[in-house]
C-alpha cells in the first residue's frame, strides 16, 4: 500500500484507496534532478482545505510503499480539482 507524507504541522498524510495514480519517476540525460507526480482523491472536496491552509510548496514530501520509502524530495506544484495533483522533486 502507498503512503504519502507531507511534513506540514500537523503532517498531511494519504493513503490507498486515496492515492488515485504514481506517476512514473523522471529524470533528464543532463543531470535533471528526479520528480515524480502523485494524485489524490478529492472528488467531495475533501482535502481541499488541508492541502490550502498548510501552504504545502516547498515542503518534504515522503511517498512509501508497504513502508518503505520509495520516494522523498519536496513538494514543487499543487494542482486542486477533482483530483489533487502533486509534483514532488528529489
């Protein structure tokens, strides 16, 4: 199961069935640092107002799977709809 943390006070934190899509992990030829994109759930609106009030760019950002950390970097762009879109940059 995937786990995303943000380290937002208090922490920001989704979980499967909530973490719709894992983008794939990108990085350029030329030393480009890694990103990666997770989407979230937010069809009632349900996260909008903790992702909005906890000022989520910049923040670190840990996506694990069964625990173990497959991803950490800090939160580059948010994207708030039906879905939730976060960038995350190693």
């Amino acid at each position: 199961m995937y786990t995303l943390t943000i380290t937002a006070v208090p922490p920001l934190q989704w979980s499967e069935p909530d973490i719709t899509a894992i983008g794939t992990e990108h990085s350029a030829i030329n030393g480009e640092v890694p990103n990666m994109t997770v989407t979230i759930d937010n069809a009632r609106g349900q996260h909008t107002a903790a992702v909005a009030a906890s000022n989520v760019l910049r923040l670190r950002a840990e996506l694990l799977l069964d625990g173990h950390s497959v991803f950490a970097g800090a939160v580059q762009a948010v994207a708030i709809g039906a879905e939730i879109t976060i960038e995350l940059e190693a």
